[in-house]
C-alpha cells in the first residue's frame, strides 16, 4: 500500500473516531437536557432521535442506557457548577449580591418553566430516588446535591437549609403552575432565603 493510499486511510479512520466521540457529546448533552425535562423513564428512540441519531448506534457509544444516565447526570450537574462557582468565589458583599442573584434566578418563572436547562438537583430528584443506593447515577447526584449545598452556605445560613428550601419550592411551584399559588411559592422563597452578610 502506498504512503498517500495509508495516509487516507488513517486520516479516515481518525475523523470517523472524531465524529464517534462528538455524536457520543451530543448524545449525553441532549440526554442531560430530555431527563431533566421529561424524566430518566424516556426511551432510547426518543433521545437519540432528538439527539439526530439512530437508535442502532446508541449501544456503540454506551454499555446501557444506566451508563448514560450516570454520564448525563454528571454532565448536568458539571453545567450547574460552572455557574455558581465563579459567582462564589468572591468575598463580602460581593459574594452575598452573587448569591442573592442566584436565589433569584433559581426562584424565578423562567427556572420553573424551564426544567431542560435547570437545576439537575430538582428536576432528578424523582428519578434519584428510585435508583438503587449503590447505583453511579445516585452517587454522583449525592456529590452534586452536596457541593452545590457548600456554596450556598454563608455566614450563618446553612447551605443544605438553603437548597433545601429552594429544591422544594421549585418543586412545588412546578407542581402548582397555571394558579396563582406557584408563584406565591417562588416569592415567599426568596423573601425567606435573604443571604446575610459573612
């Protein structure tokens, strides 16, 4: 075989590896979005379908769809850290106007409304807590839940109280939309979660 002829050959090769490993990205992306919204129940069909793949090719990318749920989960909780580690890395009242800001966003219509791309912490917590206990996708949401508590802790507010609090009013208030009490549970949670200066 001639070098151009072998030449092609590997470069064929290596863009099919390359497209394998960006479908693979693509595939846990939209799953981290779907389960959010719809659950960790969806069919395979489904996602790759939205994911503007075939079925067939799931189970070339994932041993199971358990093993892209424990991806998608840490996909999803990895998107969440970047958005509030940044804010609360700073100090003072710095850090309480990022965290202030970030209640409200969390506590806001658009967050109800929009599961797909929010908090993994509430819009998986159903689906958690069917897993098994030894179950990957269990425990890296456990680690996820906890970090996302550590930054939300300050001065004398207790970060799990504080999730706590907003996880469950975000639940409620989704559970309630289209009546006048969700968003009576948005507001009553931010007047209840001013961060106080540390």
């Amino acid at each position: 075989m001639s070098n151009e002829i072998q030449t092609g050959v590997w470069l064929m090769g290596r863009v099919s590896q390359q497209q394998a490993e960006e479908n693979r990205r693509r595939v846990v992306k939209t799953a981290a979005r779907l389960f959010r919204e719809q659950g960790t129940q969806l069919s395979v069909a489904d996602l790759m379908k939205a994911a503007g793949l075939t079925h067939g090719g799931f189970y070339k990318q994932f041993a199971s769809k358990e093993a892209l749920i424990d991806e998608a989960t840490a996909y999803a909780f990895a998107e969440l850290s970047k958005t509030y580690k940044s804010e609360f890395g700073q100090h003072g009242d710095q850090r309480v106007a990022a965290q202030q800001s970030l209640i409200d966003t969390y506590l806001s219509v658009e967050h109800r409304d929009n599961p797909a791309d929010g908090c993994p912490a509430a819009a998986l917590a159903v689906d958690m807590a069917r897993e098994p206990e030894d179950a990957e996708a269990r425990r890296v949401y456990t680690q996820g839940v906890g970090a996302f508590a550590e930054g939300l802790a300050d001065g004398d507010q207790d970060g799990i109280a504080r999730l706590c609090t907003m996880v469950g009013a975000i639940l409620l208030s989704r559970a309630t939309k289209g009546s006048t009490v969700s968003e009576e549970i948005l507001t009553a949670a931010r007047a209840a979660l001013k961060p106080t200066d540390g």
